[in-house]
C-alpha cells in the first residue's frame, strides 16, 4: 500500500478527528433544529450521525485508556 494511503486511513482511524468531525456534526445542526423543534428536518439524521460518531469516538479512546493502564499496572 503506497505511503499516502497509509497516512489518510491513520487520520481517518484517530478517535480524536472523529471527535472532530463529530462536532462539526453536532453544533451546526442544533443551531437550526432549536429554531423551530416542532419541524421534522433533515438536520435532525446529520445530528444523529454526529452523536453515533462522537460515541464510538469516545469509546475507543477510553478503550485506549484502560488497555494502557492495564499494562502500566501489570
């Protein structure tokens, strides 16, 4: 596999630029679904994909957390 795409699949697999990304998600939709909550749009799958992205995210740095700290403790 050439260099380059080694480089792009390390940033995609970092949980801190899904973290990112997640948020990119998640603030602008809230801003226009809290206009009017009452209206069903589109923004409200992008919220969610944004939330799902930002657990996972999340979920696999405390996973790295923990899998250090137990070889640290060992």
């Amino acid at each position: 596999m050439p260099r380059s795409f080694s480089f792009i699949r390390k940033i995609i697999l970092n949980p801190y630029i899904g973290i990112a990304v997640s948020l990119v998600f998640i603030i602008p939709n809230l801003y226009i679904i809290l206009e009017d909550v009452t209206v069903l749009r589109k923004e409200y799958f992008f919220l969610a994909i944004g939330v799902i992205l930002y657990i996972k995210s999340l979920s696999k740095i405390f996973d790295n957390i923990l899998e250090l700290n137990k070889k640290l403790f060992k």
